[in-house]
C-alpha cells in the first residue's frame, strides 16, 4: 500500500477551492448535489484507510483478539511507520464513529420529538403551534413530510411573506435538503478536512429552496424580505440537519442574490473557468481517493489473507 492509504485523508482539500466557488457560481442545486456527492465519496475513503490502518496498529497491541499472523512484519510492513499511525488510528476511528453515532442519535431524537409533538394535531402538512418563540422548518418523515411554524414568526410576515415562507419549507421537504445535510454533517466528522463543505452545503441547500420560492410565489423580493424578516426574529432550526428559512448561515447573501437575477442552470461549469477548473480538480481528488482507498483495501485483504493460518 505504501504511502496510497493515506491519501484520502489529505485528499479533500482539493475540493477546498469547489466548495467556496460553487456557492457563488453553480446553480444551487447543481452545488448541492455535487458538493453532498464529493463528501460523501471522500469521507468513506477516507474512513476506510483510517480503519485499514487501525487494523496493523491493533494487531501489534498485546491480547488482541486478532490472528497472530496480523502482526507479522510483513504485515507491517504495508502501512509506513506503522508503529506510530497504527496505534493512533485506534483513537482517531473511534472518535469518527463516536461523533457520527451521536450526530444520527441527536438528529433521530430531534424528529422524534418534534412528531411527538404534533401527535395531537390535524395531520395536514402544516403544523401551526402557538408559540412566543419565533421558529419554522420543515419537518421530514413520520406518516407525512410536514412544516412546523409557530404563531409568533407568522405574525410578524405579511401575507405574501407568510406564502414565501411555506413555499421556501416545502422546497426543503420535496428536494430532500435534510438528506444532504445530514449526509455531508457525517462527512465532516469523518474527515475534518471536509468541513468547508459541509458549510457550502448549508447555504446552497438554503439558496435551492429560495430560488424554488420565489419561482412558486412569482416575486423574487417578497421572498429575500420573508428571509430579512424571518432571519431577525428566529432561533432558527432545532438541529443542524433540518432546514428552514431562517437557517443560520451568510443570510445577507440569501437576500442579494433573490434580488439579483435568477441562476442559469448547468449540470456542468465550464471547463476554462475558475469554477471549471475547481470542479475538475475536486472530481479528480474524489477519483484519485476512491481509487487509493480501493486498492489499499484489496491489498491488505490480501496481505492478511496470506498472514492468516489456516
């Protein structure tokens, strides 16, 4: 394997430069789905390196329930200085599992929780709770995808904000957004490299249901003031990995581009442009990371294969 395994550990930061210009440049929802599918890739390879170096590093600690042949030198061998990253890479894949076993735990608990909460309720698709605290956000699963908005941040739109508003939640529900979010979430707890890309994800995930708005309520500006309005008053979302219009995040951003011209939309950016270039770069970086971490699995398959006694 040589020094291969550990290229998808420091393989992310060549999507650094897509994760910054495809906010400003690609389409939001062409920047979602490329972005979510860049980090998803990675974090796994990187994942799987990190374990593949965990396996030598444990099989040299005493009373493991490993083979013996696991430790032999030739085993070793494989991965470079493994006596020292071996053995850290024992605490590093525990801490990854950890944190992402707490993140799904939090954000099943959250929806848990919050359906809970709805249980005595119309089952309509809009849930309108009498609340002083200003919130709204779109609330996935349960026996129906359903928005969550409280009386206090209602009474502070107008009407045409107030439709702003539903449309922009039902954006979220119809496209998934929470699915991306926890996707890329996960990413970045297994690689914190990837982290930039978990904050563009948040934006333009928050940019696709705006420009799905203003496309269903016809008025650009009625939206970007909804999101104004919504993003003064809010607490925003109960957890990261839901959405919802007054999502923390560059909302002065939100706001300039509604009252800019619409996005064009492209599957691809151009190749000889600044996003182009990016893009490329961060497609080769996944290609490159999926391909160490495949022939780094292989071989210690069968490395290990040949050090096991039959």
């Amino acid at each position: 394997m040589g020094v291969f395994v550990f290229l998808p550990l420091v393989l992310p930061l060549t999507a650094w430069p897509i994760a910054r210009l495809a906010e400003q440049h690609l389409h939001p929802r062409t920047a979602t789905g490329l972005l979510t599918a860049v980090a998803a890739v990675m974090a796994l390879c990187s994942t799987v390196c990190l374990a593949l170096v965990m396996v030598v590093g444990t099989a040299q600690l005493p009373g493991n329930p490993l083979p013996d042949g696991w430790s032999d030198p030739e085993v070793r061998a494989a991965v470079p200085y493994d006596e020292v990253v071996g053995k850290a890479a024992i605490p590093a894949l525990c801490a990854v599992v950890a944190a992402s076993a707490r993140a799904l735990w939090r954000h099943g608990r959250v929806r848990r929780r919050a359906h809970r909460a709805l249980a005595g309720l119309p089952g309509t698709g809009v849930a309108v709770l009498p609340d002083d605290v200003p919130y709204a956000y779109a609330l996935p699963g349960g026996r129906r995808d359903r928005v969550v908005v409280s009386t206090a941040l209602l009474d502070c739109l107008e009407p045409g904000e107030r439709r702003a508003l539903f449309a922009h939640e039902r954006a979220h529900l119809a496209a998934g957004h929470h699915r991306f979010l926890l996707a890329v979430r996960l990413a970045a707890l297994a690689n914190p490299f990837l982290r930039p890309l978990r904050t563009a994800v948040a934006y333009t995930a928050e940019r696709w249901a705006d420009e799905t708005a203003a496309r269903t309520v016809g008025d650009r500006r009625t939206v970007a003031t909804a999101i104004g309005k919504a993003a003064l008053v809010s607490r925003g979302t109960p957890v990261a990995t839901l959405a919802g219009l007054a999502a923390p995040g560059p909302v002065p951003r939100r706001v300039a581009a509604l009252l800019g011209p619409a996005p064009v939309v492209r599957t691809w950016p151009p190749v000889f442009t600044s996003v182009g270039l990016a893009a490329w770069a961060a497609a080769a970086g996944t290609a490159v990371s999926a391909m160490s971490s495949a022939n780094a699995a292989v071989t210690m398959f069968l490395i290990l294969r040949a050090a096991t006694p039959l």
